[in-house]
C-alpha cells in the first residue's frame, strides 16, 4: 500500500509528461481534551455560498498568486504526509525537467529520479530498482499546483491569512470530488506549503519545510551505477 501510494505521489509532484507540482504536510497533531486531533479539529468546514463577484474577485487573485508558484522551475524541500493509515517524510528536489524525491523510513529509502519522460524508482541498501516509462495522472491523492488552476475543477474562496513556516499564507477553501480542501498558500511564493483534505481513506495533510529557492546540484539526480535495474 505505502510502495503504491509513494508512486501515485512522486508522479504528482514530479510533474512527469502531464503533472506539475509541489507540495507539503503536517505531522499528526496530539490528541486535545476532547478527544480529537489539532489536525481533526483544523479540518475545513463545508464551504459556504458566497456573492458572485467577490467569489470571481477571489478566484482570480488566487489563480495569479497559483501562477507565481508554479513558474517557480528549481527548489527543493523537505514535506510531511500524514493520513489516517500512515505518516512518512521526505525530501524533494526540482531543477528544470529533472525531478527528485527521497523517501525515509526505518533504515531504508526509496528514492524516484524523473527527467520528464521515464522514472526510475530504486531502494537503498538494497541497491535494486526499475525504469517507469508511463506519464503520471495530474490528479491524486493531493492535487498538484497545475491541478488546481483548472477552473473547471476548482474555485476558490480565502479564509483570511496566516503564518506559517515563516510564510505569510493566504489561506483558502475549495472542494474535489471528496469534500472540503483547505490550503495555505504562501504570497511571496505562490506554492501551497499546506494542505488538509480527505480522501476515500480518511483525512490526510501535506506540509513543506525547509523550503530552498535555485538550482539543486546536477549529482543530486545521477542514478549510481551500482544500482540494479530490473
């Protein structure tokens, strides 16, 4: 299950062929008095009907401030998932085409190397892995930057502002095919660096940290030669 849902996510993130994003997550909050996580208990709330032209209004400074992040071509950072089912972290590196995503866990990783067209997944230690040549959907588990400005799929309402890992977000609400997506999208960078939402698994949330601007180094995505490819 966790190996499926790495791939569905790096696909998405990795922007191979047809996806395009970044993105990010908090780890499970504790459990408050009442029973319920900080997370739970952050969750958006049903989005409610607004007048027609300050929702036009909100939808295209939202899609603009969309727009800034996603002409952003070289980053990295380092993101938490968390779900109901699982939690994992990992690092993320973009330059130009080539996308990386190194995901931790225990004293193993699995790694995903993306030039655009083909992936390459491999494990380490154990040093083996495999070549994807298939394109990823746009739309997941969370939605990519690019998902989200199709304005036949989403519209946007704000919720105000609010900081967060040192950003100054404009926090919004929208809706997918699950329910409620709430986001905190930085205004100096244009990228979601929060989400909340649900899926058919229950809610989950994406955070970044350690958010780095320009070029990470060409080694970064050289497979090693000692990996063995299947």
């Amino acid at each position: 299950m966790i190996v499926f849902l790495l791939f569905i996510l790096f696909l998405i993130l990795s922007g191979c062929d047809r996806a395009g994003t970044e993105l990010s997550v908090t780890l499970p909050s504790a459990v408050n008095g009442a029973g319920v996580t900080e997370d739970a208990a952050d969750a958006p709330q049903p989005v409610e009907s607004m007048d027609p032209s300050a929702a036009e209004q909100d939808n295209a400074e939202i899609r603009s401030l969309l727009e800034k992040g996603k002409s952003i071509l070289n980053l990295s950072y380092t993101a938490v998932f968390s779900s109901e089912e699982n939690q994992f972290v990992y690092e993320y590196y973009k330059r130009d085409n080539l996308t990386k995503m190194i995901t931790t866990e225990g004293g193993s990783q699995s790694i995903a190397v993306c030039d655009g067209k083909t992936t390459v997944y491999y494990n380490l230690p154990e040093k083996t892995g495999f070549t994807m040549m298939e394109a990823g959907d746009d739309m997941g588990l969370v939605p990519s930057t690019e998902a989200l400005l199709n304005e036949v799929v989403y519209t946007f309402k704000t919720m105000g502002e609010e900081s967060l890992s040192g950003y100054l977000c404009q926090v919004v609400e929208t809706e997918d095919e699950f329910g409620v997506l709430k986001l905190w999208i930085s205004k100096t960078l244009g990228l979601p660096i929060k989400y909340i939402g649900s899926d058919d698994n229950g809610w989950y949330s994406l955070e970044l940290t350690d958010i780095q601007l320009g070029e990470p180094s060409n080694s970064i995505f050289v497979i090693p030669s000692d990996i063995r490819l299947q």
